[in-house]
C-alpha cells in the first residue's frame, strides 16, 4: 500500500498535456488548417477540372496527298478555386495526339479569365499520329494558368478519358 506522503509528493499533472505543448497542438492543427483552405482556393496550384461536350473524327488529306486523321472535341474547362485564373493556353501530352488548333467558343483569344465556379468552352483540333498509342494512353489536359505569383502549368482533372470516343471512330475511318 502507497503512503499518503508519496502521494502528496507525486506531481498530479504527470501526464497531462501542458500548456505550451497544448498550443503548439493549436498551432498545428490552424496551419494545417490554413494550408488547406489555401490550397482549396487556387491560390498555389489552379484546380480545373473539364467536361467534354462532344467531339467528331474526320480524315482528310493533305497537299501532298497523305491521309490525315483529326478529331474535333469539344470540352469545357471548369474553374473549381474559390479564386479566379487565368487561361493562358491549352495542350495534351500524347505520344498518338498532336494539338492542331484551339479555338474558343464564342470567340476571343488567350489569355481568358475564368471566375470561380464557371466554364469556359473551347474546342480543340488533334492530329492522330498513332492510333494505338492515342487509344492506350490517358491523355492529359494540360493549360497554363497566370497566378498572382507568376505562371504555372497543371493538367486538368477528369474522371474519364475524354479523347477516347473521338479518336475511336475516326481510327476506325483510316484502319491503315
């Protein structure tokens, strides 16, 4: 059996967080907190996301007389940050897809400002070098974006392969 005088010499705060850990634990919990919102806002890295709103494939020939596969797809680059961006031009990473041309709808140029929470439609051309490629390979949707802090290059999310349908048929024209 423990003495009352051990227990009155043991220190009833062993264990207990004390108070300059419990607000470094404060701070913590607020920087992680900020650096969230932060980031949720667009300020550091732009968060875009698209939708496509349609697409065609078509082949052609050129001057020289050689087969030419394009697909037109419509898409639409949505800004998710509660900040706006920036648009300062549109490409793929594709080792099958080639960007030809980008046009937005409604007409205009780049740079484009894009509010938060709205879409900005715009159709792109590719030239399909390598139809096996283009089909196997998840093409990214990549645009520079002009932030308060300078410009930046981020692909844009999509939960589909948006390319793959309109690539599909227009292969399919050109089975060569």
């Amino acid at each position: 059996m423990i003495s009352d005088d051990v227990w009155a010499r043991l220190d009833p705060r062993v264990g207990m967080v004390r108070g300059i850990a419990y607000g470094r634990w404060v701070s913590a919990a607020i920087a992680v907190l900020v650096a969230g919102v932060t980031w949720m806002s667009g300020a550091i890295v732009p968060q875009l996301s698209h939708d496509m709103s349609g697409g065609s494939g078509a082949v052609s020939q050129d001057e020289a007389g050689r087969r030419r596969i394009e697909v037109d797809i419509g898409l639409q680059i949505v800004n998710e940050a509660w900040l706006p961006a920036t648009v300062t031009a549109v490409g793929v990473r594709s080792a099958g897809l080639t960007l030809r041309s980008v046009t937005l709808d409604g007409g205009g140029a780049f740079p484009r400002s894009l509010p938060p929470r709205t879409r900005m439609a715009l159709s792109l051309v590719l030239g399909v070098t390598d139809c096996r490629a283009a089909l196997s390979e998840d093409v990214p949707l990549v645009v520079e974006v002009e932030q308060w802090w300078g410009r930046t290059t981020a692909e844009v999310r999509s939960e589909e392969r948006w390319h793959t349908l309109s690539v599909e048929s227009a292969c399919r024209l050109n089975p060569s």
